[in-house]
C-alpha cells in the first residue's frame, strides 16, 4: 500500500529519532501520527509539542530532539551553543519579527568588528530586484553553466560507439542488410551548483542582493541547492522555487532566522557536512561560498570543514565582497587556511561580478 506523501516528513522524523538512539516504537510514530490528525496543529509548535510527549523525550536530550526536529521538518541544523551558552528549551518555530540575542561575544577580533559569534535571531523584508545582471543570468545560465557527461547515450553524427541497436534496427527494416552504421554519444547534464550565502551581521549589505541572485540560479539551473550560512545552517532552496520573485523572496525572509547575527561559518559548513543528504548535494557539484570569510569561530573547525568539502566538490570557489582589489590577499587566519584548497578565490562585491564568474565557470577548468 502506497502512504501519502504528507506523512512522509512524520515517518521520517520516527526514523531519525531511531537513528540518534532514541527509542521510539512502531506503535507510538502510529500513536503520533494519530495526534497530529487529532491536533489539527496550527503551527510547527504543536507538532514539536505532540513528539516530544508521545516520544517521551527526557529533558537531557531535548537539544538533540530540536535539532532532529528543525533538520526534518523546518531543513535547518542548528549547530551547539558557543562555548559559555545555555541550552535553552525551545519555545516556539516560526521566526518572529522581534529580534532575540541568544548569546554576547567579544568583538576585540583580528578579523573585523563586526564579525561576531553572537546569535541574533529575527527576520528582514527582502526586495525584489531587476537589475540588468540578474536578467543576463537569467537568460544565459541554461546554455553557459558546466555540464557533465551522463550515463545515458544518445545517437550522433560523429560519435564514439556504434549504435547497435538503432543499426540492427535498420538493418531488420532491410531485410538484414547493414547499409549504414549509426554512431551514438554519451549525452551531458548540466552539473548541480550550491550556493552557500552567509547571512551574518559582515555581510548584511550584501546578503540582501546575493539572495536575489540565488533565486535567478534556481530558476535558470536545471539542479541547484541553496543553503545559507549564519550562527546556523538553513536550507532555503525550496522557498526559492517559486517564479515569482517577489513571492519567493517573501518566504525566504521568512525561513531564515538568522539574518545580521553572528558569524560561524565552521559549524554551519561542518553541519552541511554531517548530514548525509546534504553532503551528497555537493558531491561532483560546482560549490560556491558567498561571503566575505570573517569567521569568529575556531579558525581550524572552518579550514577542516572546508577542505573536505573541496575534495567532494567537482570545484569550490570562495566569492568574497572584500576581493573587490585585484591585489586583495585574505588576512584572517580561517580564510588564509582554505585558500590552498579553494579552484578561485574571487569578487564577491556586486551582482554583475558574482554572474560573470557564474556564467565563466565552465571555461576555468
């Protein structure tokens, strides 16, 4: 018997839960499931509320409940306080438009001032655009962004391999004679894209237009996962869908809880690591981290997480607002750690840049 698709995220839930050790039996994710349809929940809160009874979930673990629960239903990772923090107990899931400061930072850093660990969760109104660049993108990216060679063939004027079957087919058509011998290719397909947008408080004059732009790579690329990257991990590429950009935007402002926080850019990319779909995404994908690399985390947490992540990706660029210069030479300790495993270390500072190196990838290589 085939379920419905909307239990899927439910049964995925029981599933992971299982997978982290809780235990969770047949009988209470059929009990669950149950309560939701009782519930008629009005939001995600009443569905964290409904698994945590039903699953008794002991008070010691409920960090890692919230953290299963944001990565199933919400496709958010929330990363472990900062050395010094408290765990609080979570109190509801839709972002709010108050601003909540989850932890203070020092801010005397030889990375910059307004790079911060500090965690400030809270929304803001994204504006649709229709610059110039963005159109280009739209219009070029299906034709210009690197493809791949499939597995699958296709028949060709001038191709590596006989076509047998299309050849005997001719030939059955002839009464078995071979008058011609058709020649066939693998075909390509255009390789995945993942963007990786940092959202933090350093790149809050940049993080407004650099979603905008994402939103024409989802539209224009035929497979791209968009995530951004904060004091969390959230994956935004399903908000994005929509061709409206306005009505895109809209949801994406609202997805995301993190705008203008802190800065972690390790534990966010170390998260994207240590999911496995995630993961997968950027295997054999063109990568690219948008930021301006102003980590206030562990420096050796964000060049571990990145050098793994150069050796999945077919290629790993690193666009930063502050290589405006063509002399700029990265000064913070993280970003000068990556650059021997980055492809292209480049301008990060407008839209028309980011879309010029977007539609050049393909001939870097």
């Amino acid at each position: 018997m085939t379920l419905p698709s909307a239990l899927d995220p439910f049964l995925r839930f029981a599933q992971a839960l299982r997978r982290a050790g809780f235990a969770v039996s047949p009988d209470q994710t059929t009990d669950f499931i149950a309560a939701i349809g009782l519930l008629g929940p009005r939001d995600m809160t009443d569905i964290h509320r409904a698994g945590r009874a039903l699953f008794a979930i002991p008070p010691e673990r409920l960090a890692e409940y919230d953290a299963l629960f944001r990565a199933v239903f919400l496709d958010q990772v929330l990363q472990a306080p900062a050395e010094g923090d408290e765990e609080d107990e979570v109190e509801a899931f839709e972002p709010t438009t108050e601003s909540r400061v989850i932890e203070a930072a020092e801010e005397d850093s030889e990375v910059g001032a307004e790079a911060t660990v500090e965690e400030r969760l809270g929304q803001r109104p994204l504006q649709e655009s229709r610059e110039e660049a963005l159109r280009r993108l739209l219009r070029d990216a299906p034709a210009l962004l690197p493809r791949r060679r499939s597995y699958r063939r296709r028949t060709a004027k001038s191709g590596d391999r006989i076509d047998m079957r299309r050849s005997l087919r001719d030939a059955a058509r002839r009464d078995g004679e071979v008058l011609r011998l058709f020649q066939s290719r693998r075909k390509t397909r255009q390789r995945r894209v993942v963007l990786l947008i940092d959202v933090s408080g350093s790149m809050k004059d940049r993080s407004e237009a650099l979603l905008q732009l994402a939103h024409a790579v989802v539209q224009a690329a035929d497979a791209v996962e968009v995530f951004t990257l904060g004091t969390r991990l959230t994956r935004i590429t399903r908000a994005l869908r929509p061709a409206d950009s306005g009505q895109a935007l809209a949801r994406t402002a609202h997805a995301v809880a993190d705008f203008d926080g802190g800065t972690r850019i390790g534990d966010a990319l170390s998260a994207f690591l240590s999911v496995p779909r995630y993961a997968g995404f950027a295997r054999g994908a063109s990568v690219m981290v948008l930021s301006d690399g102003l980590e206030r985390g562990e420096p050796d947490e964000m060049i571990g997480a990145v050098r793994k992540l150069s050796r999945i990706a077919w290629r790993l660029d690193w666009l930063s607002p502050l290589a405006e210069d063509p002399d700029y030479q990265p000064v913070t300790s993280g970003l000068a750690g990556v650059l021997p495993v980055l492809d292209f270390l480049g301008n990060g500072a407008s839209t028309a840049a980011v879309t010029d190196h977007i539609l050049t990838m393909a001939r870097r290589t």
